[in-house]
C-alpha cells in the first residue's frame, strides 16, 4: 500500500489563488479609462480609415476638410412620417 500523498491538487491550487491575488493587486488601478491611444484605424474592403486627434478635432486626413467642426444630432422620426 502507498502511503505517499500527492500535493498535485493542493499545488495547483495555491499556484491558481496566487495568481488571482496578484492580478487583483496589479490590476486593481482600473478607473473606465480606456486608452491613450495615438489613433484608431477601422479596417475595411477598400483600404484602412485612421481616425486621430490633430489640433482638439477628430481628422481622418491631414487637409482642413478632413477634420469634424461641429457635431449636431437631432431627431428625424417625426420629419420622416
């Protein structure tokens, strides 16, 4: 009879409750923030779109015309009926 005990379980749960204490104590600094990121390219059929920050607007291209101004949302639901 093998009176020897296998630590197997015992070890790898430690190892797995070690690493779940660390992760939360190095990732704990989440604050919804997602980024800084230099800019944001969409890939498609035609080729890639990169949309970035150039003077406090969003531009996908380096001329003036690239760049948004202003932004206005409305409510066409009633316009269309």
């Amino acid at each position: 009879m093998n009176t020897r005990r296998s630590f197997l379980p015992e070890t790898v749960a430690a190892l797995l409750f070690t690493g779940v204490v660390v992760t939360s104590l190095t990732g704990g600094n989440d604050n919804g923030i997602l980024g800084p990121v230099d800019a944001i390219t969409l890939s498609g059929g035609d080729g890639d779109l990169t949309s970035k920050n150039i003077q406090n607007r969003i531009a996908w291209g380096e001329e003036n015309t690239s760049r948004v101004w202003a932004m206005g949302f409305m409510q066409i639901s009633k316009a269309l009926t």
